[in-house]
C-alpha cells in the first residue's frame, strides 16, 4: 500500500508540472484573444501666427488648432477613439480685423463621401499663398486620424472677410504653388 501511495503522489507531480509546462494544454483548446487596451487619442493643440503681403497690404494670420470634446468621437477598427479638432482662423489686414472663424469637419460635410465622413477628422490647415484680386489661401485637411489618408480643400478668404472653398484636385502641392494654374494673369 506504501508503494501505491507514493506512486499516486509521483503520478500527481509529473500531471502538476507537464500542466505547468504547457505539456497539458489540449490542442482544441480555445486560445484567448489578445487584450487590446482602447484609448481616446487626440492631435496636440497648435496655435501659430504668421504674416503675409499681397497687392501692398499686409496680413497678419492666427491659426489655433484644438482637440474638442464637444464634437462626436471618431472610432477607428480596433476601436480606438479620436477628438475631432476646431480650428480657429483669424486674419487682421493693415491692422483691421477682416475675418475671425471657427471651422469644424462639419464645414466641409457637403463635400465628402459620407463613410469617409463618419471616420475622419479635420486634421490640419496651412497657409499657401496671397493671390492679388482673390485673397488669402489656405490648405485644410480632413483626415482619417494616424493616416495620410484626407480629403483636401484650399480655402479663400477675401479682402471682404468673406470666404469660400474648394476641394483640392492636386494632390501633390508643394508650399507656393500655383493654386489658380489655370487663371492666366494672377
């Protein structure tokens, strides 16, 4: 009976290590999905100022980005989510006042497939140039976040503060060039 004893406590341990070890896990065992921690990721503010000369006036420009909690949360596929920014433009001309606005994804709804839409946010915005006769240009972004994936749109804002937009059909703009190219005479 002592010989049995000790037996069944030797067959114990070598069940309790092979488990241990990884020898008892049975091949249709269901592996455990790995945890993936979810997060609200948002772009660092960003405010700049900058100036610009067009046809003898001078133009000092004010850009503030700002992650917002006001605006719907955007979800990527493994369900982390995004703040969509505001981004506040304003534009003094010769030291007056000319245009002072907030734009939102939403400014450009119209323009966008709505999928894209849903999933993106405004991502960025960029002075481009001065264009005498027509205003001040800018580059905005709408963009799916930690993508180069965006929807871009040049905006212009007149001597008159009134503003209006288009999407970009060049994808490849470099700073400083032609927006109007096929405007002859600007």
């Amino acid at each position: 009976m002592r010989y049995a004893t000790s037996y069944f406590c030797m067959l114990l341990l070598m069940l309790a290590s092979l488990t241990a070890c990884g020898g008892g896990k049975s091949e249709n065992a269901e592996q455990a999905e790995p945890v993936y921690e979810t997060k609200t990721r948002q772009m660092p503010e960003l405010q700049l100022t900058d100036t610009a000369r067009c046809s003898g006036h001078s133009y000092v420009y004010r850009i503030h980005r700002t992650p917002s909690d006001a605006l719907p949360k955007v979800t990527d596929d493994r369900e982390d989510s995004y703040l969509d920014n505001t981004i506040r433009l304003t534009i003094r001309r010769d030291g007056a006042d000319i245009f002072d606005q907030t734009f939102t994804k939403a400014t450009f709804a119209g323009s966008i497939d709505r999928e894209f839409y849903r999933a993106a946010i405004l991502d960025g915005i960029r002075f481009v140039q001065a264009e005498p006769g027509r205003g001040l240009v800018f580059a905005f972004a709408v963009s799916y976040p930690d993508s180069d994936m965006s929807v871009p749109f040049l905006l212009t804002v007149s001597d008159e503060g009134t503003y209006s937009f288009v999407k970009d059909e060049n994808l490849d703009r470099d700073e400083g060039d032609p927006v109007y190219a096929s405007d002859e005479g600007v």
